[in-house]
C-alpha cells in the first residue's frame, strides 16, 4: 500500500511597507503572530508561523517591507528580507493598487533569477477604480517572473483561500520541518515585546515609534497570571518625556490596552511593568542592535 505524500516548506512572504504583508500572514495561519498598524516599517523581524494538516506543513514568514536603508536597523531588516529568498519554496510577492517597484529594483532582480515560484498578490482591490486592477496587473506582471496573479483584499478575507491552493500546488514533497503541534519559532517573549510596541505604533506620531524599542525583561507565567516586566528604549531624552506623557497618562494608556492585548493572546490574566529608558542612537549602533535580536545571521 503505498503511503500518502506529506509536502512542508517555506513560503515567505515579502513586498514593501504597508501592502499588507502582515495582515495576510495572520489570516493564513488563523493567529495574530504579526503585529499591525497603519504605520510602514512596523514589521521589523522575520516571523514564522506553521500551518499544519496531517499530509502537510506550511511554514510561512512574515518580513519586514523592502525598502533603501536609512540606519544600521534597516540594513538589519533587509537582511532577513534577504534572507527568506535563499531558503524560499514559494515566494508570496504582495503588492497593492498604489506600489511601484521603485527602491526595490534590487530584490525583484533577485527573486526573477532565483528560480522560485512566485505567486503574485496584488491586495487591496476593495478600493479599486475603473480600469485601474488592469493597469497595476499589467505593471507588475512586466515586472515580476510570477506563475500565477492572485486577486485579494485582506481587510475583508476575500480570495485569500486561493493562495493556500496555489501554495500547495507548488509545495514540495518533504517531512515535516517542525513539530506539528508547533504554531511558530518564537518564543512568548518575542509576542509579548511585539505587542507592546504595537500600541506606540498606534499611540505616537512622527519619530517616536521608530525610535523605539521593547526589551522584556521578566517573563514569569504562574498557573493563573504572567507576570511580565518590560522596558521601552528610545533614543533622546525628550522622547522618553513624550513616552511617559503628561503625569505618565500615555505610558498608562499603553500598558493598559498591551496589557488587554497580551491577555487575549496568552489567553490568562497579565500583569504588566513598563519601564523607559533612553538608549542613544540605537538604531545605529550594532552592537546595541544585537542586543535587541537584530541579528540575521
């Protein structure tokens, strides 16, 4: 009797800041592994997460968006970006109505002669005018070697069943690379810290997010309560005024919705310390980033 075929392999999904790289990594694996926010760049590391079924493993990879580094940190981002093409099954190209290529000439020269598979995403098409699906279709088209062109809109979970049939039509034939019983490879701590710097994203302007960095340093989980203690990095003193807010009133506001966030995603009751500390010009230095789990290689 001849035995089924199990298929597994890694299908990394990248594109530039903000087409929704994010968003459709969480809807495919069924979880919030990634953070969200209207902001580009919130994605800043390479996040796995598995869907599994008895005749296959997918391991999908959110990355950060490509783009021309400005800091050490991006250069660190790229990296990961650079490194989902050399160990790709499948790669998922996600694009809007409002990308070009521009900046990211590089990576599309890459992913053309590496021979991958390509699936095509072009999201967002919920917002699209008269005529324009066609000419952002036959723009990208010209641009990227893809085997197949996938209509979606994440926002609204339509069409995205599509691209795990396309998938598992290209996935190879392999064992499982991970235990079934696995969602991703990173640890508790890694969410708690994301989610945590999810809400500066979405509670501070201009610099302040991108300046900022969360370090968990007590993660301590009882039978009904985790107690975590972390600390907000940023860059200037005045930044860490900003953070704090008028008589700590924003630092409150923040760990009150993380707090309410991590407890969803843990599924227990959460007690959160957060702490601020400035760490200057981390963004730059490399030495510092590595502190902070930017280190690709």
């Amino acid at each position: 009797m001849t035995q089924p075929i199990h298929q597994a392999g890694f299908v990394n999904i990248i594109g530039k800041p903000n087409v929704g790289k994010s968003t459709l990594m969480n809807i495919l694996v069924g979880e919030r592994l990634s953070i969200i926010s209207s902001k580009a760049q919130t994605t800043r590391h390479r996040i796995l997460g598995m869907i599994n079924s008895d005749n296959y493993q997918i391991i999908f990879s959110d990355t950060p968006g490509m783009m021309k580094p400005q800091y050490e940190l991006h250069k660190n981002m790229m990296s990961f970006v650079n490194i989902s093409l050399e160990d790709a099954d499948v790669i998922v190209f996600v694009t809007d109505l409002f990308e070009t290529e521009e900046e990211i000439e590089g990576i599309i020269e890459k992913i053309n002669q590496s021979g991958i598979p390509v699936l095509l995403v072009i999201n967002k098409i919920d917002l699209a005018k008269e005529g324009q699906l066609d000419k952002v279709t036959e723009y990208w088209t010209s641009r990227i070697k893809a085997s197949t062109v996938i209509f979606i809109s994440a926002l609204e979970k339509f069409n995205t069943e599509k691209i795990l049939q396309e998938i598992l039509d290209r996935l190879p034939e392999h064992p499982a690379f991970y235990d079934k019983g696995e969602l991703t490879d990173r640890p508790e701590r890694f969410f708690a810290s994301e989610i945590i710097r999810e809400k500066i994203f979405n509670n501070y302007k201009k610099e302040i997010p991108y300046s900022s960095e969360v370090s968990i340093e007590d993660f301590l989980e009882e039978s009904k309560i985790i107690k975590i203690r972390a600390t907000i990095y940023v860059e200037r003193e005045s930044q860490k005024g900003i953070i704090i807010g008028d008589q700590g009133k924003m630092l409150k506001k923040v760990g009150i919705e993380a707090r309410e966030e991590l407890e969803k995603f843990f599924k227990k009751k959460v007690y959160l310390e957060t702490f601020v500390k400035v760490e200057t010009d981390w963004r730059k230095n490399k030495l510092k980033l590595k502190k902070f789990g930017y280190d690709p290689t």
